[in-house]
C-alpha cells in the first residue's frame, strides 16, 4: 500500500498516510495526528534506492545525458 507523507500547517509536524491509489484518487483528507488540525500539505520526500556493486553489469558511467562528457547534441 502506498505511503504519502503530510506536514501538518499549523505546528509543523510530519506524517505518513497510508492509503491504496483508489482511496488518494477519492480525495485523502488527512488529519494531523499531533495537534489534529486538517490544515495539512503532501510533501515529497527522498527516495531510497537500493542496489548492489557494480560488478557484471550496470556501468553508471555509460549513461547518456547532459555534461561535459556527454559530446555534442546532448542537451
């Protein structure tokens, strides 16, 4: 189940809500759980990746894109 994470306006306090894609696509209304005040916004937190060595396949250093490296053309 997918977890969205909510900073409550009035004190500043972070929480997650957990909720299936059908539930957030009604209209979540989410509550604080400190200070239970509805004046609350989603915010987008960081993504956590997770990955092994670099042995045997993945070469981070062959993708294309912007950079002094990437030649010409690239952008």
């Amino acid at each position: 189940m997918p977890t969205y994470e909510y900073m409550c306006l009035e004190c500043q306090s972070k929480f997650d809500v957990f909720a299936t894609l059908a539930q957030k696509e009604k209209g979540l209304s989410p509550e604080c759980p400190n200070c239970h005040s509805r004046e609350v916004i989603q915010v987008f937190g960081s993504i956590a990746v997770i990955g092994g060595s670099t042995r045997g396949g993945f070469d981070p250093g062959a993708l294309s894109g912007c950079g002094p490296s990437a030649g010409p053309g690239c952008c």
